[in-house]
C-alpha cells in the first residue's frame, strides 16, 4: 500500500551514517541522496527516507521486513551505529505467535524494527 516513507532527522549526516550501517544487514542501502534528504532501498528505488528537519522531530515507529538472521544482524548492526536498545531479537508472542522482531531508537529517538511474520525465522 505504501509506496515510500519519509522521517525527519535532526542531524542529517548522523542519521545517514547510522541507517547505512543499521539497513546493510537488510540489503538496504543508500539509493538517493539531496543536501536536505536521503533515500533508502532495493533495487535502485528509495522506499523509506530521512530529511533535515528544522523542528525537533517527534519519535516515530518505523519496521523493516526481514528475516531471523537478518534482524539479528540488524540489531547488531544498528548497536553498533550508536543505536539504543528499545527491545532485542526475539520473539513478540503477544502480536501473534511468529513474531520475531527487534527494536533500536535512532539518534532521534524514532523507534525502528526489523520484523518477520513467518513461522520459521
């Protein structure tokens, strides 16, 4: 239903540098690029964005597919970048049985997670 998706950011540069790593374990990366915005997707199309924001932004929760070994390591990955965590791998129960997730807050606080819905992660 969605086509694409755009969040600001207080930091620009910052947020690019952790998307880039915290998307690679997705095979998501860098696909376009302004001085106020940054694309990221597959394929050469952007589906989810980051742009400068002159307000302070106000958190939202975004989720990327996936699957188990790639939440893992996104987890990983977005630690790393200076993530926090907001809810590591695992399973979700309570949203239905095969919920595997994990959930990191950008620099700005924005809650994203990588999610599979399949039985088998």
């Amino acid at each position: 239903m969605l086509d694409h998706i755009s969040i600001p950011v207080s930091d620009l540069t910052v947020s690019r540098t952790f998307y880039a790593r915290a998307l690679a374990p997705l095979a998501a990366g860098v696909v376009m690029e302004s001085n106020d915005a940054v694309g990221f997707g597959k394929a050469g199309k952007p589906q989810s964005w980051i742009g400068a924001s002159i307000m302070p932004p106000s958190p939202v929760h975004i989720a990327f597919t996936a699957n188990g070994a790639e939440i893992d390591a996104f987890y990983a990955a977005a630690i790393k970048a200076g993530g926090r965590d907001n809810g590591p791998p695992g399973l979700r129960p309570h949203y239905h049985p095969s919920y595997y997730a994990a959930f990191v807050l950008d620099p700005d606080g924005h809650n994203v997670e990588a999610v599979c819905h399949a039985t088998q992660n």
